[in-house]
C-alpha cells in the first residue's frame, strides 16, 4: 500500500515486530488513559 505494496506476500520479520510495537504503544497509551480516568472517578 505505502510502500510500493505489490500483492500477497509473507510479511518479513521486522514487518511483524513493527507492528507489534505499534499495537504495544497504542494498548500503553490506551491503558494509561483508563487508568486515569478511573483513578479520576475513584
């Protein structure tokens, strides 16, 4: 898509650690939110 995607292909290994990284980032930065409403409402 981005980065001249050209059809279906095995993802290579930093392909998958970027985006487990990603998905790390955003569960912290979702969670960090949570818990400070919570904290807020506590």
């Amino acid at each position: 898509m981005a980065f001249g995607e050209n059809g279906p292909r095995k993802k290579t290994a930093f392909e998958k650690l970027t985006l487990i990284v990603v998905i790390l980032m955003v569960l912290v930065t979702v969670g960090g939110l949570v818990a400070t409403a919570i904290a807020s409402i506590l």
